[in-house]
C-alpha cells in the first residue's frame, strides 16, 4: 500500500540545497484546497465559520493563509492569543476555548472580544470577578458517555473537560443573571476520529441538548460548536474522511432536530486542526548514522524533540525514503533519534528500503500537533519550518533553534555571558 510524499524527490533536493536537514515543510496548495473543501462542506449553514485550533501549529504566516481562506482561530493560551491578535484576527474571529484559565488569560481575552468558551461552572464566577461576563459566551459540555470514540480521548466520563449536562442549565440561568445574552454549547468528545459517524454523532447530541436546555431554561443557543476531532489517515491503506458527507450528514441532523424546533438560525462552528494541516506537512530527515545489535537502526538528525507523537502516544507516522518510494520494502528498521530515552523511536520494527546515511527521510504528517508539541530536552535545538508555496518556491516561516535561545530563560549568573560567548561562536 502506498503513501505519496507531497514533496517529489527532485524538488527536496533543490530545497536541500538551501536548507539543512531537519525542517517542517508545509504544503500551501494542500492547506488552501481543505480550508475550501470544508468551508463548501458546511456552506449549507449561514452562520459558519471554521476556527482552526493554534495548537496544533501556531505558525503566524500559516494563520494568515487561513484567514485569507475566511477561517477563524481558537486559542488556548495566553501566546496563542498573542498570535491571533498579531496575525489580524479580531472579536469574533476568536475563540478561545481553554481550560483551567489563569484569570489573566481571561481578561486578555475580553480584551480582543474574543468568544470565551467556559470548561466548567466555576469559571462563571471565576470570569464575573476577573474580567466580568461578556454579552456573548459559550459552555462546553461533557455527557459522561458517548459511544463513537478512539484511544486518545475515550470515555468522555474520564475526561478533566467540561460541564455535565445539570451544570449547563444551571451554567446558563447563571449566565444569564450576569448579562449574558447570547449562548453557545460546545463539546469535543474524540480526538483523530476516521470515522465519518463522528461528526455527525456529536452534532446531533449537541443539536437535540440545544433544543432540551431551551425547554428547560427558556434560553436558545445561538451558535453549537462542533470543535476538533476530525481525523486523518496517518497509515497507508487508511482511507480520508469525506468532509463533504460530514457536512451533509451534519446538515441532516441539523434539519432533523433544529428545523422542527424552530431553531435553524443556530450557526455551527468547527475548531479543527489536525483534519485542516496535518496532511499537508512533513518533517524532512537525514540519515545519519547506520546501527546493527539486536535489532538495525537509523539514527536521523531529527528527533522526538521535532515531533513528539511517536513517543508521548506510540503514533503511527508513515515514513518514506526519499527517491526509494518505488524500491521494495525489504529491510526492517527502528528509525531513531538522538535523545537519551528509548522511546525516540519515529518508527519501531518498520519495513522500508534500504537505507545508507544521507538518505532523505520524510516523515509524513506533521503538519497538525508536529512542530507545536516540540521541547528542548536533552538540549535538543527544534527543527526549521519551510512553506512550499503554490508557485513551487519555499519561504522558510521559522529559523531552526539555535543554542542562544535554549540559554535565554537562565539567570544571569556568572556562567551566562560564558554561554553567550560559547553560543555565538558556534
Ligand atoms: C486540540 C483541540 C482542538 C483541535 O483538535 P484536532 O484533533 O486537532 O482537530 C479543537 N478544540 C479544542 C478545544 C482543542 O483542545
């Protein structure tokens, strides 16, 4: 089965030349044609908008590129929101769905008229005393059971997000007291769902707890959040949701419990971030070293401290060997990198042509929750970020770390301007 890199052999090669290994490259073509594909996939609904979720790559000039494409994004953080605010978005372009808020995260938020999302009951006070109720909020919402999910955010029960479905109507009389005027209901119950059920699912339990908390408490929600979850195939042989059947489908539940309630003014929103990039990036390796003991390794110049997902959940990322996609699969490796854990390990027991150091290694799929869940252990410097533009030239979006910054949170002791010193002559 096979799994095409975006990139062709020949044109890494040009970039190579320029640019060392290792660095994130995104494809601009690829990111622009799913902004598209799903803001035509939900165009149905008047009020929608898609807000991509900055976690998963926080790059401004990719944040730009969706804005242009009449996306929004939605923040969790104190920096993200920085980014937002920096990259144009303003008001109601932001979300900013968090948890666990520090109070001045909150009053930024308020500051950007940002549309704060709440995790949970005690952040209405919590938000009154910091920063006072915005006319506009949303709740988030956790139903303690929902029988479409995956390994990484399964059982919604056990899960630290949100309110129980008591909490709302109690959360939204509340709400109401306070100021607000207008509601939204928001959940996120899976996370890398390939099943095209999910959305749908989730929609239809948010639709019909819309239509139960309006009978309950008089209030109707304005717009219903759909948040992230959508998945992607990271294994070959995996097939690609059709996100116009997601849309089509969401529509259907839409007109099956909104519409007879009166209630099709609702505006959905999505904040999805893996289905919008994740395809369309890749981290670019080298071959560097060639290890045979119990079992035979590749050692690359990038490590877990470029992208983390192998380690932290035993990802799957299918790989490729530059200019080898056509050679049989013949040799099994543990494709590794440099930190002092076992578990730096892109790809364990994994079949692929053989490799010689300098091979080009393209690790697939990094362009969602790739570069953004880096860190410095080991002092391992994180990798580049490179945009393959439309027109085929490559606009490097992030300088590769370099050992200034891993020393520029240290006190300024004795020992600091001799690290100065050692990292500016490197
Ligand atoms: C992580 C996250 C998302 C994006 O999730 P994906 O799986 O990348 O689609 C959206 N909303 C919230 C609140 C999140 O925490």
């Amino acid at each position: 089965m096979t799994k095409p890199p975006f990139v062709s052999h020949e044109k890494l090669l040009e970039i190579v030349r320029s640019h060392p290994t290792p660095f994130h490259l995104y494809d601009e073509a690829g990111i622009r044609a799913t902004a598209r594909a799903v803001n035509r996939a939900f165009g149905w609904n008047a009020g929608y908008r898609e807000y991509f979720a900055v976690k998963a790559n926080p790059n401004p000039v990719l944040l730009s590129m969706l804005k242009e494409e009449g996306c929004g994004v939605d923040c969790s953080s104190l920096t993200e929101l920085m980014l937002a605010e920096a990259a144009g978005f303003r008001g109601g372009e932001i979300m900013f769905s968090s948890n666990m808020t520090p109070a001045g995260e909150f009053v930024y938020a308020r500051g950007l008229g940002a549309t704060i999302n709440l995790d949970d009951f005690t952040h209405i006070d919590f938000l009154e005393a910091c920063a006072g109720i915005p006319e506009t909020v949303c709740c988030r919402y956790n139903p303690g059971a929902f029988h479409i999910g995956n390994s990484i955010m399964d059982g919604p029960a056990e899960s630290k997000f949100g309110f129980t479905r008591r909490q709302l109507a109690e959360g939204f009389a509340r709400l109401r007291g306070k100021g607000a005027r207008a509601f939204g209901l928001h959940a996120f119950l899976a996370s890398n769902a390939l099943s095209e059920g999910y959305y749908p699912a989730l929609a239809r339990l948010l639709f019909e707890a819309a239509v139960e908390l309006r009978d309950e408490t008089g209030i109707a929600v304005s717009f219903i959040n759909l948040s992230g979850g959508i998945g992607i195939p990271y294994r070959p042989g995996e097939e690609a949701c059709d996100i116009e059947l997601i849309g089509e489908s969401v529509r259907e539940a839409f007109h099956d419990t909104l519409a007879p309630a009166g209630m099709q003014d609702i505006a959905l929103c999505s904040e999805l971030g893996r289905f919008m990039l994740g395809p369309h990036g890749c981290l670019v390796a080298s071959a560097v070293h060639r290890k045979d003991t119990y079992r035979h390794y590749i050692g690359l110049d990038a490590c877990a401290a470029d992208l983390l997902r192998p380690a932290m959940y035993g990802a799957y990322h299918h790989m490729t060997v530059s200019g080898k996609e056509g050679l049989p699969a013949d040799h099994v490796y543990d494709v590794v990198g440099s930190l002092c854990e076992n578990n730096d390990k892109f790809a364990a027991g994994r079949a692929l042509p053989e490799i010689e150091p300098g091979d080009l290694i393209v690790i697939h799929d990094t362009g969602a929750h790739g570069h953004s869940m880096g860190y410095n252990y080991n002092g391992r410097l994180r990798a580049a970020e490179l945009l393959l533009r439309e027109d085929g030239s490559v606009a490097r979006i992030r300088r590769a770390e370099r050992p200034q910054d891993y020393f520029a949170t240290l006190s300024e002791t004795e020992c600091y301007p001799r690290l100065l010193a050692l990292a500016q002559r490197r």
